[in-house]
C-alpha cells in the first residue's frame, strides 16, 4: 500500500532527475561529487524544498534558460557536474 509521504517522496526524486536531465548534469560526475555526498544533499535540498511549486512549474516551462534557477537549493550543485559541450 502506498501512501501520502512515499508519493511525495517519488514526486520530488523525479524532479530531482528531471532537473539533472535537463540541465545536462553529468550524473556519473555528479554522483561521485564529493564522495557521494552531493548527491545525497541533493536529494534531501528536494525532498524538503519549499520551493517544489515554483520548481514544477520551472520544468514544465518552455523559457528555461542553461541554468538551475535561482530558487533551486541545488543550483551550485547542479553547476559543478554540467556537461561542457564542444
């Protein structure tokens, strides 16, 4: 049986990737970024964002710009592991 809190918990972990996608965040850098830890900071800056509104409505934008926005707690986070393309 699923309830209220492991929803919201899935919720927030596929924002999570969803942001790394689309921001073309190296994940395998990313999840070695600081020995695991980042990512594990990250995941937890999501789950208990007060932001995840203004959060959702960032990803289904169609005007998003390169960067995490800047009511995202994970945005330096985010720009450590960007993918560099040439």
């Amino acid at each position: 049986m699923e309830g209220p809190i492991v929803r919201h918990v899935e919720r927030r972990a596929r924002r999570l990737h969803d942001m790394i996608r689309l921001l073309e965040v190296d994940e395998i850098a990313f999840s070695r970024l600081s020995r695991g830890e980042a990512y594990v900071q990250a995941r937890n800056n999501c789950l208990h964002c007060v932001s995840a509104g203004d959060c959702l409505l960032w990803l289904e934008s169609k005007n998003r710009k390169d960067a995490a926005p800047v009511f995202c707690p994970n945005r330096s986070l985010f720009s450590k592991c960007r993918r560099h393309l040439t």
